[in-house]
C-alpha cells in the first residue's frame, strides 16, 4: 500500500528555489531513506510533509488524503520527529506521554503501554526526562509518534548524536515495526553507511533535486559500474595518498593502503605512475561497490574521479 506519495513538489523561498521537482513514494512495511548533503533540502521536505512549511507547487498525500486540502485525515496517518524530540525535561517520560496521548481519542493508558513496550523504555519510563541520555530521548520521542498508531513515521536525522549503541539500537527498532507493524518508515540521513544497513530504498537528493533512487539489492549488485573503490598497497603509502590527493582524487589511507574512487581504465596509467615515482606495487584491490561510491559521484561527478 503507498503511504506517501509526493509529485513534483518544489518550494521557494524569497526568490530562492529550496527544493525542485521532488517526487518520491514510500509503501507500507518498508524503510525509505533520503540521503543528501547537509542543506541539499531533506529538512524543508519533511516539513513541508508534516504541514509545517506551504508548498509552492506540487502535491503531497498520505494514504491517498492531499496535505492541503484534506489535513486532518492525512496528519491522523503520520507520526514524527522533526530535527529533536520536543518533550518537557522537567517530567518524566510517562507523564510526557501523559500530556501527548490527551490529544487522541481511545484508551490512553494502553496507548502509552503499548509504546513505552514496543521502544524498550519500561524500566526508565517513570524516570525524569533531564535524567535520559540522548538515546533515550529520542525512544521516548519516537513513542510519542507512535501513540495514535500512524501507518507512515517520518523522522528528520533520527541517529545524530546517538553512539554506536544507540544507532543500532534505532535502527534495529525502525526494521521492527516496518516489518512487525507493517509501519512506512520516511528517514533522513546524511551518514551513508547507515542508509545502507537500514533501508530498503533510497532516493538521493542534492541542491534541492532528487538525483537518483536505488534498491539496496540495487547497490550491493551494482558491480557492472564503471566506476569502483580500489585499495592500493605499496612501499610508500604516504607518498601514494599525497599522489592521488594531487589528482583530486577521492581517496583516504585505509588498513595499510590506500583507497580511490576511480574508473577501472584508469588503473592503468596509475600504475605506470606510480611505479615512475619509484613506489613499488604489491597489490590493487577492487572493493565492492557502496552507496557511498554511488553518492559521491553523483552528488560531485568528475570532481571524485581521477582526471
């Protein structure tokens, strides 16, 4: 079932063009990411589809109710988090909950009971809110989205400033109720590696345009590309590095090696480089392809390629 459709959205702000000709969709029980760079336009889009910013132009719709002219039936599907849970430090989470679940009609107490279980936060719940780590913070945000039972969650950057534990932690929560609860799940991110444990699909936005849109399945089979990840070993990896960052190239010194975003014909003339310069080769290693390969060259074209 589409929960989310938006087409040919745009918005502009004081002359400025924010977002231009967005269109995506998100189904029940999956997990869609929107990647893009700090500022490309993930933020004005989840605001625009919780109704918090006009659109200029284009259409948004949850669970086929226009965001404009039937709000109310549209906002009862859908349940977020833009930017930091908004809750009140000085109560606890329960009496947090307490206040939101007020709003809606039905057993409040069970509401609450049933989401403070399915975010693990039984044993802290009763606990001041200024006492929570940011993990725990956001679990409690995310039960107060939950609370009216939405089919679609639209979260903006839900993993910033969370450690490792706590991402997983989200993550891990996020495939559950999309496949438990057969809950759409709308993400924004700009941290690639995670895009990919977590998302089925994923649309690639930059400068206010979307760019691309690839299944996981997509990336992990995106072998026949022309463009790959490398790991060079040699003699001398810092001489290597300091060479490929004079070409602007993409690269990073990794595991005792050196790693380029590169096309495969240009290995090559690298090679022939390298060997010129006096640095013995002992191995060129092509590494599987990444959504974050897919990301850079699309979002910076040649600038990630060697010229």
């Amino acid at each position: 079932m589409e929960l989310l459709k938006i087409e040919n959205l745009t918005k502009v702000i004081k002359k400025k063009k924010i977002l231009d000709d967005v269109s995506l969709t998100v189904n029940s029980g999956e997990i869609v990411g929107f990647l893009g760079p700090n500022g490309a336009g993930k933020t004005t889009t989840i605001k625009m589809i919780m109704g918090l910013f006009s659109i200029t132009s284009g259409h948004i719709s949850v669970c086929g109710h226009d965001i404009v002219t039937d709000f109310e039936n549209a906002m009862k599907n859908i349940g977020g988090i833009v930017e930091n849970p908004d809750l009140y430090k000085r109560l606890t989470g329960r009496q947090n909950l307490s206040y939101y679940a007020s709003m809606y009609e039905g057993d409040s107490k069970k509401q609450i009971d049933d989401v403070v279980e399915l975010v693990k936060m039984a044993a802290r719940i009763d606990d001041k809110v200024k006492t929570y780590s940011l993990g725990m913070r956001q679990r409690v945000g995310l039960a107060q989205a939950l609370l009216h039972r939405p089919k679609l969650l639209v979260l903006d950057e839900p993993t910033n400033g969370l450690d490792p534990i706590g991402i997983k932690e989200l993550r891990d929560l996020l495939k559950y109720l999309s496949k438990n609860a057969d809950v759409g799940v709308f993400v924004s991110s700009h941290l690639l590696s995670e895009m990919e444990l977590m998302c089925d699909r994923i649309y690639i936005i930059d400068n206010g345009v979307v760019i691309g849109e690839k299944t996981i399945e997509q990336v992990k089979e995106s072998d026949t590309e022309d463009i790959f990840s490398y790991s060079f070993i040699t003699s001398d990896k810092e001489k290597t590095y300091e060479y490929f960052k004079g070409l602007e190239a993409n690269c990073e010194q990794v595991n005792g090696g050196v790693t380029v975003v590169m096309k495969r014909d240009q290995i090559p003339s690298i090679i022939r480089d390298l060997v010129s310069m006096g640095i013995d080769l002992y191995a060129v290693n092509q590494s599987q392809r990444t959504l974050e390969q897919d990301f850079i060259s699309m979002t910076t074209g040649t600038k990630t390629q060697i010229r």
